[in-house]
C-alpha cells in the first residue's frame, strides 16, 4: 500500500498540546530507523501520546484498510520507556464500525 507520507508523535497533557516528541515529515516505510530524541522527554501519568499519520491514496479506486501488514496501512510511533510502568490504554486498530461511522457509512452491501 505504501501511501503514508508523514507521522507525528503528538504529546498531550490536560488540554495542552506540548511539542510534539518526534516528527518525520518525509515518511518511508521502507526505510526505518531509529532515531534518538535529543534530550529525554518526561511524559507525566495522565499525559497522552498520540501517532499521528499522513497519506496520500489520490490514485487509489478503492478503501485503504489499516493494519500491520504491507497490504494495509499502519500508523507507528514506537516508543522505549523508563523506569517500567504500566500502561493503561493503547488503542492501535480502530473497530470497523468505528471507520464506517467517521467516513459517513450507514450499510454495507456484499
């Protein structure tokens, strides 16, 4: 599928946006690396990191899918934390009523 064309790790406290911890605005996905912040970020409980991801499907007839293989498209930021902590959500794939529901689709027909 190939279409991702930048990602953002957004961080979020309260109702603040902070700077974001890591941007890459000329996204390859065959070309991963990684990419050590320059000083360490302090992500306090109750803050939220959000991946945020562009593409670009302007040629494509069909729906893009989500996933984590190459025919689908997948949104990453992965992250390496310390000390050990638990975390309390992490939501990756979104349901398919969920998808429907945000693109404006009431049924769907085999």
């Amino acid at each position: 599928m190939l279409t991702g064309r930048k990602v953002r790790l957004r961080h979020i406290r309260g109702n603040t946006e902070l700077a974001p911890l890591a941007s890459d605005v000329n996204y390859d996905a065959g070309y991963q690396e990684f990419r050590r912040l320059p000083r360490p970020a302090k992500v306090m409980p109750g803050d939220h990191l959000v991946s945020e991801c562009v593409y670009n499907s302007t040629g494509r007839m069909a729906i893009t899918l989500g996933g984590l293989t190459i025919r689908e498209e997948k949104c990453l930021a992965v992250t390496l934390y310390w000390p050990k902590a638990n975390l309390s959500l992490c939501y990756s794939l979104p349901s398919l009523p969920t998808v429907l529901h945000s693109l404006g689709i009431e049924e769907l027909y085999p």
